[in-house]
C-alpha cells in the first residue's frame, strides 16, 4: 500500500507540462477549398464559432475590400465582417470556395504583413440575441 501512496505523492509534486497556446501562431484569415463547399466555419475571436450552410447565404453586401455583410434565411443571422485587404475573401465567397474566416486576436497570433488580408473584427448577431460585447479575455 505505501507503494502506491509514494507513486501519488511523487505525481502530485512532479511539475505538469505546460499547456500550449495559441500565442504567436501565424494569421490565416481564412481557408481556401478547390472546388465549392457545402458549410462555412466562422471563427470571431473570444465568440463561439459557428458552422453555416453556403446555401443559407442570402445577401452579401461589400465595400471595397474592407467590408463585408453576411445575411442568412432559415437561420437568421447577420454576420459583419471589417477588415484589410479581403477582395480575395470577397471572390471566395462568390465561388463558396471559403472554409473558414477567423477573426485576429493579438493575444493569440503573429501580425501578419501589411499586404495580407486581416479580419479586425468578425461580429455575429441574431435577431433575438445580440452581442454588442465581447469579452476582454477567454
């Protein structure tokens, strides 16, 4: 019996690894498919990220390559998307060619070149729950 208790004493005062974040991971703003895809993953940073039919896009509304508006029937959703150089962002859509769009978080990736797209802020609202805050921290 103290063999045991020994090995759960030792365990308890060994040190744990550390658990590995996210910090310093590189930016992708979002994923590329070759061929159309059927669902987009949207990732707003601290929000839960949300899995959405293509076929449930009814409008996309865009200014330039900095802003980009989602609507969505059947499930009722609007989806703000700001950001920098997103015009590729913008054509994937038009293909359903996107994966993913992630949101950035300072605390979690590299700043990406000044030439490569970013989306400051990703912004899901619904109908009956908005969100007009996000958390500081997760």
């Amino acid at each position: 019996m103290s063999d045991i208790l020994d090995k759960y004493r030792k365990a308890q005062t060994e040190q744990h690894p550390k658990v590995q974040v996210q910090e310093g991971k590189p930016y992708q703003a979002f994923e590329v498919a070759a061929h159309p895809q059927r669902r987009l993953d949207l990732r707003p940073g601290y929000d839960a990220q949300r899995i959405v039919p293509y076929s449930y896009i009814t409008e996309i509304f865009y200014a330039g390559d900095f802003m980009i508006d989602l609507l969505f029937h059947g499930y009722p959703m609007h989806v703000i998307i700001r950001g920098k150089n997103l015009g590729e962002l913008i054509t994937l859509l038009r293909e359903e060619r996107a994966i993913s769009i992630s949101e950035f978080i300072p605390e979690w990736h590299q700043n990406p070149d000044s030439d490569k797209p970013i989306v400051e802020t990703l912004t899901i609202t619904k109908p009956e729950r908005e969100v007009t805050e996000k958390p500081v921290k997760h």
